[in-house]
C-alpha cells in the first residue's frame, strides 16, 4: 500500500466517474490476484483510490480518459513491482499502525 505522505492530496472540488473508478479497482484487483494477494474491501478500496491518485499526478492531462487509459499498464507494473518489494522485504509494502 502506499504510505499517507506519498499520495498527491486530490483537487478540491473534484469529482470521481466511478464507471472510471470501476476500472481503476478492476486493475488493482486483477494485479493482486494475479501475485497472489487477497485484499479485504476497505484495502482494495484504499489501493484504488491510491492507485486513481497516481494515475491523475502522472498524467499530463488528468481530465483526458484516453491518456489515463494508456497509463494502465504503468499502473500495473507498478503495483506489480510494490507488491514484489513487499514480498521480498517485509514490512516495505504495509502501513505501520
């Protein structure tokens, strides 16, 4: 997961499109299916939101669906390479309490 003091703070104002939403949880799903990594609701919907904030900070133009579209596969590998850390150093990829 990503820490606090990482994520870009959302743009006040903002909207969510959850048909947008929907696949930015759907990615995060299937990534941690895929390694192995179950995730309760409340995790996968805080990885989703994560995930959506750094899809928005890496784009160019975070209101263009297209760019964050092709930007998926970056969000993949991403969370792939987290997921990766977090298994071969424990404790790098969990919030501490």
């Amino acid at each position: 997961m990503i820490s606090e003091e990482t994520q870009p703070a959302p743009a006040l104002g903002s909207t969510v499109d959850p048909a947008w939403m929907k696949v930015v949880s759907k990615t995060v799903r299937a990534v941690h299916e895929a390694e192995g990594v179950s995730l309760p609701v409340e995790a996968l919907i805080e990885e989703t939101a994560a995930a959506h904030n750094e899809l928005l900070a890496r784009a160019e133009d975070p209101l263009d669906r297209d760019e964050l579209e092709s930007l998926l596969p970056w969000l993949e590998a991403r969370l792939r390479k987290r997921l990766k850390a977090a298994r071969t150093e424990p404790g790098t990829g969990k919030r501490s309490a």
